[in-house]
C-alpha cells in the first residue's frame, strides 16, 4: 500500500477515534507503546489510555492541516508527522498542535503505535 495513503488513513482514524470515544484508541497501542504528551512519557495502552481519557475536556475536534510520512526501517515501520488545530468545546480560538507517530506493523498486517509525542504550539 502507498505510504501517504496509509498515513492519511491512519490519522483519520485515530483523530475521529480521539474526537468521539477516546478509550477507543486503546487497540492502537501495545504495553511497549510509550506517549510523550508534553514532555510527560506514559509507557503502556492502558497508561496510554488512561492519560487520553483524563484530559480535562470531555469534547474536542481535530482539523488537520499537514500530514507527512516516511519509511522507518527494515522491519516495514513508518514515521507519520502531523500538524493542525484542536478546537476545544466552548473555547472561541483553536490551539496549534503537531504530533508525530512511529506506526509499526503487525503481524496480522495492521500497524499499532510504537511512539507518539505530541505538543502544544504556541505562537
């Protein structure tokens, strides 16, 4: 499969996940998984999971702006970058966020996510 088209697929998925039932996103991380949010690491899906769902807003929405990805390795791994804006509810401006993923496969021919950070950008 084309990578940009893996890619595109693959963020739309997690961002329609994350944006309506965030517990959701549990089957895309394994326990070797690790999330850096902020310069916070978690290492787990359920820690993962845990960390997502205790955000202190219960509704948001993701518009993506750039997506862009590259071949990471010898085992079939792909690097997935993404910008755009989270608009929380009842906020009137967005916030800039970039967040960058390593989508490694499986051997049911998925991918789940190795790394994920993810940041804030302020302006």
């Amino acid at each position: 499969m084309d990578p940009d088209v893996l890619a595109k697929a693959f963020v739309e998925h997690y961002y329609t996940t994350f944006d309506n039932n965030r517990g959701g996103l549990a089957t895309l991380y394994q326990e070797g998984s690790m999330l850096t949010f902020e310069g916070q690491k978690i290492q787990g899906s359920p820690n993962i999971v845990a960390k997502l769902t205790s955000l202190p807003f219960q509704q948001c929405h993701h518009s993506i702006t750039t997506v862009d990805c590259q071949p990471s390795g010898a085992n079939g791994g792909m690097l997935v970058f993404v910008s755009g804006n989270l608009q929380l509810a009842g906020e009137q401006h967005a916030l800039k966020f970039s967040q960058m993923f390593h989508l490694m496969p499986t051997p049911q021919g998925s991918y789940y996510v190795m790394n994920d950070i993810f940041r804030l950008n302020y302006a």
